[in-house]
C-alpha cells in the first residue's frame, strides 16, 4: 500500500500474519470477514462511473484514508444554509492560487458542517473525488487531484457538492472524471449540470462560442468571477475549441503546491 500507511514488506507466507493484522488496524475491524461485511458490502452503495473502473479494495483503501482524515476533524453539524452560502463563496476563490484557496474553502465547508480532504489517488482507485455522509450531520467531499488542472479540480468540488445539496445520505458517489455521458447515472447527470451552471450561469452561456482568442477567454472568466483555466476546460469539454488550445490559462495543480 501507498502513502506511507502499511510498511513495503514482501508477500511471503511468513509475513502474512503481520501484514493481515495491519491491514485491519487500517481498516478499523477485527477479522477479514468484518472487512467483508463492511466494506466490501459497501460495493452496492458505490455511485460508481463505470462498473470496471475500480477494484474494491482499491476504492476502500482510498476511502478509509479520508475517513482517517475526516475523525481528525470534529465540526459543527451540517446546515444546508451555511453551506449553501460556503459554497458561493468558495466560487470566488476559483482565481486564487492553492496554497490561498486551499485553507479558506476548507474553513467554509468545516464551519457548514462539510470536511474537505485531499488524498492522493491510489492504483486501481481511478476516481476523482466522493461526496458522502459519515453520519446525519457530518458529510465528506474527498478529492484525489485527478486531471491535474485546476479546471478539473473547481468541477469536481462543485460536482460533489451538488450530490450533498441533491442526492440521499445513504449513497456514496464515487466519481471518475474520464467516463462518458452515456454511462453516467441519472444522479451523476445532475450532479455534472448544477457544477457546470454553477460556475458558468446558463444566461453567460450563448457568450461561450464568441470567446476567439485567450484576451477574450480572460476577459470573460473575470467578467463572471472566475479563473479562465475553467473557462478554458469548458470550451474545450463543449468541443468548441481543440483541447491544445490556450491550455496555458490553466493551473497545474499537485500535492506539493496545494498542501
């Protein structure tokens, strides 16, 4: 396992005592069987993209890592209202760069009862972020930085905040940025929706085909209150501009310049 979590040892039978009793402590249970009953089971929850994308124990490990996180971090108990004005707010630190964005949106979403974590993705996990309910007031959005840009990274936050606003508390919505319209659950559409007009309200929308060169891109993202990287990402996922053009204006993102 990565990330420093279980020590690198090697898979022979000596070890493997030690290694199960670790993978437990890890996981929070007594038995493999109770790993199976809870976390494997979990697998029916899993609002997942594509059925083939994700192994369970892949998913759990990167799971659990935020739950971890997550019980570090008492807060007060989730109200929609404070997170629905977190929210706006947060849309205005899209132009900021991480190490400024990074603390105050998760002090917005703390004070509305919501934990945002940041944990890198692990192999065979091929998600980009989670909404879910760690009990009836206390909600989690993880994000893993997959896609790297920081037009990905506005998109999925937005787009695991609407599962809080939309959807159900017993769900887990287990989102891969890679997967097609066409495989996505009613769920995950409008989640993907609320995100894209969230960022770009519907009425700027007719402005997007008019945007020929980056000094319109840029004045437009500031016109709205937004980083044009996203501006950028948008077009580009609209297939109204190639996706080699002016990728410039988008900001790289990695675990070193946002934590």
């Amino acid at each position: 396992m990565n990330q420093g979590v279980i020590p690198k040892c090697r898979l022979i039978a000596k070890n493997k005592p030690d290694l199960v009793k670790k993978l437990l402590q890890f996981f929070g249970v007594a038995s493999p069987e109770d790993w199976q009953n809870y976390y494997a089971g979990m697998e029916v929850a899993f609002r997942r993209t594509r059925e083939e994308q994700s192994d369970v124990g892949a998913i759990s490990t990167w799971l659990r890592l935020g739950e971890i996180r997550a019980e570090q971090l008492d807060c007060p108990k989730y109200s929609k209202p404070k997170f629905e004005k977190a929210v706006r707010q947060i849309r205005t630190l899209t132009v900021l760069l991480p190490e400024e964005f990074k603390p105050q949106m998760q002090k917005l979403c703390w004070e509305a009862g919501v934990v945002l974590v940041l944990i890198p993705s692990i192999k065979k996990a091929h998600v980009s972020g989670v909404a879910r309910w760690l009990n009836p007031h206390k909600a989690l959005i993880q994000l893993s930085l997959y896609g790297k840009t920081n037009d990905r990274f506005w998109f999925d936050f937005f787009h695991e905040a609407a599962h809080i606003f939309l959807h159900d508390k017993e769900n887990i919505f287990l989102d891969e940025w890679n997967s097609g319209d066409s495989l996505k659950s009613e769920q995950e559409r409008q989640a993907d929706q609320w995100s894209r007009e969230f960022l770009i309200p519907p009425e700027y929308e007719g402005e997007l085909v008019k945007l020929k060169s980056e000094t319109d891109v840029i004045d437009f993202a500031e016109r709205i209150g937004i980083h044009p990287g996203i501006v950028v990402g948008r077009l580009q996922h609209d297939h109204l501009i190639d996706r080699s053009w002016i990728n410039n204006l988008k900001l790289s993102l990695d675990f070193q310049s946002i934590e």
